[in-house]
C-alpha cells in the first residue's frame, strides 16, 4: 500500500514489490529487511515470507487513486530492477507513472545495469526521477556513470549509508545527491570529513545537495539515537531538491 513516509526526501511510499536481496555492503543492515520481519510478525499482507521477493499487482493502482500531486519514493521496501522481477512487471510500473503525471516518482536502485538495459527501450516520463545506490568506491562509484548513460529527467544519488571516504569522482550528468549514515544497532560510522568531499564536488558540480542525517553515530563520533544526532551538518540542515515537475 502507498503510505506517508518519514523518510526526509519524500512524501510518501509505493510498493507495487516488497522483498529483496543483498547484493553489496550496504546491504548489510537493510532498514527493509528489519521492517519485513517486523510486518510479517504483525501478519502484514504481503510480508508472509518475510523479506522474500513478492510482487503485489494490487498496488498498482494506488497513485491513480491519488489526485493531490504527491512525491513517491517507488520501492522503499525493494528494488523495482531486481533480477526477478519480470521485464513486464516493470513496464506496468512505468505504466502507471505515466498516467500519473501529477505525482513526482523517485525509483531507486543497486542494480544499475538492469535499471540502464530496461531504460534503453522506453522513454522516461518527466515526472520519473531515476536514482542509484552508492555506499562506497567498490560497489557504488561504478554505478555513477551507468546513471549518467540514462536518459532521464533528473538522475540523482542516494550516498546512504556512506562508508567511506570517496576522493575525488565524476559528478557529470547527475543532478541531486542525498548524503545520510546508518542508523541502527549495528551501523557503522559515516566521518564529516567524508562528507566535506561529497559536498565540496557538488558544489563545483552544481549538484543539489541534501543532507538527510547522521544516523546512530554523530557528527563527534558518538553512538546515540538518530534522533539525538539529528539532521544538521556544519551547523545547518541542507535540503535542496530539483524542481518537481508541472503536470
């Protein structure tokens, strides 16, 4: 089902998959992992497989069900370009979004190549935004220039949880990058220093840039709650989005 979303660069969720699998590091401690266990203990629909793949056609409908113009984060709980979700499936997705146009879709994905091969065949809607994970130089660095090979509206970054320092890296084409640690029990720690890089290339780039929290470590390298460490880098909260598209 679509729902309000407390993730900070969004409004609300569609998932027409739940389910995943992990792929790279920041897999490790999936947030949706945790939540599908927790929603199969409440007998949640969907979820009686606990994280396993399930696709959910009777969600699909949702954001036509939905006038007010609203910012979707697709597949908060999955990832639309997993290998076993059908190349059909994920035309009715697109689908959908392009009978939609007064709602802004953010389609995030690890599987950058799949995301490319399926984008080569279809246009992208204008309301369609399409993101690739990148968590460190191994695995999300070569995503980048994948992203940047789509022909997209808006291309952006989801640099969460970062953990490593990324030196210097081609920022070309892409147009937003949202920054942000890990939270949980066993997160690992994400340093300022790794973000000033991050930042400082944006800013050359004329990348929007949106800091969206410290996670379960903070900024003075002390473990406490997400909340308690909050939002703010050096002393501000950074924010900035691209322009939604009109309808």
């Amino acid at each position: 089902m679509s729902t309000q979303s407390s993730i900070e660069w969004t409004e609300m969720t569609w998932n027409p998959t739940v389910g995943c699998t992990k792929i790279s590091p920041g897999c490790k401690n999936c947030y949706a992992e945790t939540m599908a266990k927790r929603l199969k203990a409440m007998g949640m629909r969907g979820y009686e497989n606990g994280f396993r793949l399930n696709l959910m056609p009777e969600r699909l409908s949702e954001p036509l069900d939905r006038r007010k113009p609203t910012v979707y984060f697709v597949n908060s709980m999955s990832d639309l370009f997993h290998e076993r979700v059908p190349l059909e499936y994920i035309e009715r997705v697109f689908d959908v979004m392009t009978k939609a146009p007064q709602h802004t879709f953010q389609v995030l994905t690890k599987r950058a190549e799949r995301m490319a091969k399926f984008c080569e065949g279809v246009t992208v809607p204008d309301n369609v935004w399409l993101g690739v994970s990148v968590e460190n130089r191994k695995y999300g660095l070569p995503r980048i220039p994948v992203l940047r090979g789509m022909d997209a509206p808006i291309r952006f970054l989801s640099i969460e949880p970062l953990l490593e320092d990324f030196g210097t890296f081609d920022l070309t084409g892409i147009d937003w990058a949202i920054v942000g640690g890990e939270s949980g029990r066993k997160a690992r720690p994400m340093k300022s220093v790794w973000i000033d890089g991050i930042k400082r290339q944006c800013d050359e780039a004329g990348v929007k840039f949106f800091f969206k929290q410290w996670g379960t470590w903070g900024a003075d390298g002390e473990k406490r709650s997400k909340s308690a460490n909050g939002r703010e880098y050096r002393n501000r909260v950074w924010d900035a989005m691209p322009a939604l598209a009109s309808p």
